[in-house]
C-alpha cells in the first residue's frame, strides 16, 4: 500500500482572535486544516471557531478542547460553532470520548503524558481513529527533540490502525525525521506563524512533505 501525502496544518495558538485572524488569513489557503488551538479556544471560546469558520468556508476546522470532561457539552457547542472535528485528551474516559463522538463525528486523541497502547485499542475499539503524537512544548524548551523511541511509537499506533498527526516544535529540517511513516498530518504553529513570512513558510513545508513522500 502507498503512503498518502501528509497534510499541513496550522495551530493558531494565539491569545486573541484578532492576532489568530491575520495568520489565518495569510495561511489558510496554504495548509490543509486549520486548527482553532488551545489556548485560542480557552480565551476566546467559540467565537474563535465561528471566525475562523466564516474565514474558511470549506477547510477542514479543528477545535483544540483537549476536551477531559463533558464530552458532550463540548463537542455539541464546537460542533454548533462550526467545527469539523474536536480533540480530546488521552486520559479522558472512554465514556466521556464516545459521548463527544457521538456529537462530533471525528475525534482526535492527544497523547500527553502516560498512556499505553492497551488504552489505544480501547479509542479505536470505541471508533477513534485519529491520533495527534506530541513533543510537548516544554519537553522541546528543555532541549528534547524527536527520538527513534518516539519514531517507534508513531510506527507502532500507524500499524494499529490510526491516522495519526505528529506536532511538536516541527521544522522544515526535522521532517525528513519521518521518512517512511505514514504520517497523516504533520501540525505546525510556532513553526509557521512565527516566521516572517507566514506563508511562505507554509509553501515551504507543503514542498518539503512532497518531496518526501510524493
């Protein structure tokens, strides 16, 4: 079987709707998914996902939640706010995924922390099929970057069944890392939008995934 082209998207984690909006602007038409990030979704609530909705009509949008509670309640409001699919955290419980999948229809679990691939059988058996793969940015402020254990655990969730998005201080150079995964989305904020040209640097990223697995 072929690898897919993995997709681009862009974590606007901004503070304010305003700031989120102008890197929306100069990127959305350049990345795959646009992601209403955690920290945009915790200051500004759903008003971030209904302008970004309103933004991009036709992109794929995610609303960040990290969502650990209320399944429900959350997923129903992103869903009503616009969103396409939510994230929810891996140490929610498997309850509180299903009723968000329920509402939602796509969830994608964040792996942070402690978690084991026992747990992982238990999101795809409840029909979870995503996956987000992190370096956390605290790992990645302390000096931490990619490793081959973490390379085997990507393999290993992809060969269970899971699309599954790498993120985590991504940088043009750092993609050729995952040559040979079949790596669904690769997901870039700081990496794109602290740049200084924004979407260039996202044509850039675009080419590099390309070139890797076109």
């Amino acid at each position: 079987m072929s690898m897919g082209i993995p997709n681009l998207q862009v974590a606007l984690d901004h503070n304010r709707i305003e700031d989120a909006i102008v890197d929306a602007i100069a990127v959305g038409n350049e990345v795959d998914i646009i992601e209403a990030g955690t920290i945009l979704c915790l200051n500004e609530g759903d008003k971030a996902i209904k302008c970004l909705r309103n933004l991009f009509p036709n992109k794929t949008l995610i609303a960040d939640t990290k969502c650990a509670d209320a399944g429900t309640t959350v997923a129903r409001n992103c869903k009503l706010a616009g969103a396409d699919w939510m994230t929810v955290i891996c140490c929610a419980t498997i309850p509180t995924m299903e009723a968000a999948l329920k509402e939602m229809g796509t969830l994608q679990v964040e792996l942070y922390g402690d978690w084991t691939f026992e747990q992982a059988q238990l999101w795809l058996d409840a029909g979870i099929d995503q996956a987000i793969y992190h370096q956390s940015r605290d790992a990645l402020l302390s000096g931490g970057t990619w490793t081959e254990q973490d390379l085997q655990k990507i393999k290993k969730l992809i060969d269970m069944g899971f699309k599954v998005s790498a993120t985590g201080g991504l940088t043009l150079e750092s993609l050729k890392l995952f040559e040979g995964l079949d790596i669904y989305t690769f997901i870039a904020g700081r990496g794109i939008c602290a740049t200084e040209n924004p979407a260039e640097t996202a044509k850039e990223f675009k080419a590099e995934i390309k070139r890797i697995w076109g």
